[in-house]
C-alpha cells in the first residue's frame, strides 16, 4: 500500500514503519511536521543520503522509505 484513501495524506516507510504523513511536502516540510530541527538530522531517502542543502527541495513521494537519524547532545 502507498497511498492513502483519503485527507491529502500519503504513506510512507519512516525508520521500518508505514506512516501517513501530509501530501505534498518536501523533506524540510515532513521534519517540520515531525518537529525535528534539520540541523539536528541526517535524512536518507530512498537508501540515499540526502545533502541538507537539498531538504527543501526534495519531494516526500508517496511509497518512499525514509530514515532519520538524530543527533542528541548530552554529557
């Protein structure tokens, strides 16, 4: 399944899970949702590192398999 039925969503794979996120975003616009700061962030889509230079640009597609990794700072 890659689409959803309905409310402008579509489903994704975001780190090994489906997940129906908003129709229409880019990678910067889905972290936005997610709440993640891009500059805490390294996002591979499709088994591909994505500059960061290039998250505003790159479109989330329905059926992409998505993985963030955050960068927690701590002592």
């Amino acid at each position: 399944m890659t689409e959803a039925s309905s409310g402008g969503t579509i489903v994704v794979t975001l780190n090994g899970d489906e997940r129906d996120v908003p129709a229409g975003l880019t990678v910067s616009g889905l972290l936005a949702h997610l709440g993640l700061h891009e500059r805490l962030v390294v996002v591979e889509l499709n088994r591909e590192i994505l500059r960061r230079d290039r998250y505003a640009e790159a479109p989330v597609n329905a059926g992409d398999t998505i993985e963030l990794v955050q960068f927690v700072g701590g002592g």
